[in-house]
C-alpha cells in the first residue's frame, strides 16, 4: 500500500496540495502561492532544520519557540501561508492559536506538528483550534 503525502507536504515539496496529480521531475514547481511559513515550535534542531531547508527552497520562515512569541509573530508579521503549530508548546495553555481557528491572514494551511506519543485529547484540540491537517514530528529532531 502506498502512503499519501500529506496536504502540507505535497505543498512544500509540489507547490500544490492537490491529491493527485504529483509532478514528474520534467514538470515545473509553482511556488509562487506559498511564499512565508510560521513554525511554533521549542525545539531548537527542529526549527533551524525548517530555516535551512525551507529557505534554501526560496521561502520565508519565521519561528517561535511559545504560543506568545508565535502570536506575536503572527500580528507583527503576517499574512503567512503555512502555520506550523506544535501543541505541546510552553504557554499553549495560555493562548489559543485563534489565528488558526479563523484562518486569517491568507492562511491556506493550518497544520499541527504532533508529537511522536500524541494524546486522543492533543489530537481533538489540534483540530478544534482549526488545523488542516497533522505533521508527525520526525523522532530525531
């Protein structure tokens, strides 16, 4: 059985979220869509690895390591088009990612970074908050 990409990676990797349709190495990559990304999350290996591969891709990458900061980013930087949420964040408890929730700001994609051992509970409050679509977090970063 093959694996389906997700949504979000399909759209890093394609420029396209689209299900079906993956280019073939001949085909040319519109990112034109998908210009700046949020990444909130506390892990420092994870966040710079985004920054290196993202941004040799052409994109622009912003990253928080709490909900405060991501929020803060969010408003003073905005519109993003990929939001990258880890709900286990310092202060997520504090405050909401609305921003997600509303889909403002030229969002098109919402997505949750889930930990390896997520929770049904992480799992129901990620989507609740409005996310698209779950990334795992790979196990060594």
């Amino acid at each position: 059985m093959a694996l389906c990409p997700s949504p979000l990676y399909r759209k890093l990797q394609f420029g396209s979220a689209q299900a079906s349709g993956f280019p073939t190495p001949s085909t040319s990559i519109n990112t034109s869509r998908l210009s700046a990304l949020l990444v909130e999350n506390d892990r420092s290996l994870l966040r710079k690895f985004l920054i290196d591969t993202l941004e040799d891709k052409g994109y622009t990458v912003r990253t928080a390591w709490n909900a405060e900061e991501g929020l803060r980013l969010y408003c003073d930087c905005a519109p993003f088009s990929v939001v990258l949420i880890e709900h286990g964040v310092p202060q997520r408890d504090k405050v909401k990612p609305d921003y997600c929730k509303h889909q403002t700001g030229g969002i098109e994609l919402a997505m949750a970074i889930l930990k390896k051992n997520r929770s049904q509970r992480m799992i129901l409050m990620a989507f609740d908050y409005g996310n698209a679509d779950e990334v795992p977090r790979p196990a060594e970063l």
